[in-house]
C-alpha cells in the first residue's frame, strides 16, 4: 500500500498532535513540581535576606536589650516580690481612683536573667478616664509594669468593672554579687 503525499501530510501532523498532547500529559506533573519549587526557592530567599537584615541589625537589639535591662529594678536575691509590686499597683491605683476589690500574687517565673510576677486584679471599679489614668501610669512606671490582659464592662452610668493581669518585671542580684557585700 502506497500512501499519497496528502495522506502522508495528514498521519505526520496527526501523528504530531498525539505526541504533542501525550507529552503534555506526561509534562503537566513535572511543571507543576517546577511551578511549586520556584515558589519555594523565592520563599527561602526572601528568608535568607530577612535572615541577614537581622544578623546585620544584631548591634541595635543589643543595645536595646542593654537599656532595657538598665530600666529594670534590681532586688536582692533572698527577696520574696509580690508585697512590693501590690503596693506599687495598689498606689498607683488609688492615685488615679480606680478600687481594686480582689487582687492575687501569682508565682514568679524566671525568664532569662528576668523574674516575672503576675498579678491577677479580679475585680476592680473605676470610670473609663481614670482606668485609662491608671494604666497610662502604669506604663510610665517603665519595662517593668505590662497588662497583659484587660477585660472592661459596664457597671452602670459612666462606671466599668472588669479584670486584668499585671506582669511586673525586675531583676536580682545573683549570688556572687550578694556574696561579694557580704564579705566586704
């Protein structure tokens, strides 16, 4: 059988399509695969340099650290905290005439060189502007004070009762420090 050149044409260019479309078929996982590793090497570069923004700006964070650990009072080692920081909150708060009814120290964690203490306040009463007083002075007091949680509602005209955590901040000194006045 001999085939004409027309009908050779045909069967070249049928045969192409269904190469064509086969190696399509074929293809389609592996430029998907190559679609999702262009995504993530664009994903790792743009980590590496924030990497590297972050090495390069290690001398700023610490002298920010430095300062910040400057602010922070320091207690002696032996000192048990929760009596201070509940008169320094409770001052503050009958400053600014916000009542706490119910207060409690929780345990003092240490984070780092940090010691961090909690203090729930369950229940307190005050207007809007003197909370806003009260946790603006609060804020003054430096690094050391943070609300960390806040809830307010309405008691009644004008007054709020609601909860928060304080997280007070410090430092102690470490035993060696202690140790050396000692012996002088």
């Amino acid at each position: 059988m001999k085939l004409s050149q027309r009908e050779m044409t045909l069967a070249l260019i049928t045969g192409s399509i269904i190469l064509f479309g086969l190696s399509a078929i074929l293809a389609k996982p592996k430029i998907e695969k190559w679609r999702d590793l262009s995504k993530k090497k664009a994903e790792v570069t743009r980590q590496i340099q924030s990497n590297r923004d972050t090495i390069a700006s290690k001398e700023k964070w610490k002298k920010k650290l430095n300062d910040l650990q400057k602010s922070l009072p320091e207690y002696p080692a032996d000192q048990k905290m929760d009596v201070q920081w509940l008169s320094t909150m409770d001052e503050v708060a009958s400053k600014q005439g916000v009542k706490i009814l119910k207060r409690q120290a929780g345990e003092e964690k240490v984070v780092g060189d940090v010691y961090e203490l909690p203090i729930e306040c369950k229940d307190w009463e005050g207007n809007l502007d003197s909370m806003v007083r009260f946790l603006f002075d609060l804020q003054n007091q430096g690094a050391m004070l943070d609300v960390r949680q806040l809830q307010i509602k309405p008691k009644s005209a004008g007054l709020f009762k609601g909860y928060f955590t304080l997280y007070c901040a410090y430092t102690k000194e470490r035993k060696n420090t202690v140790e050396k006045k000692a012996s002088k």
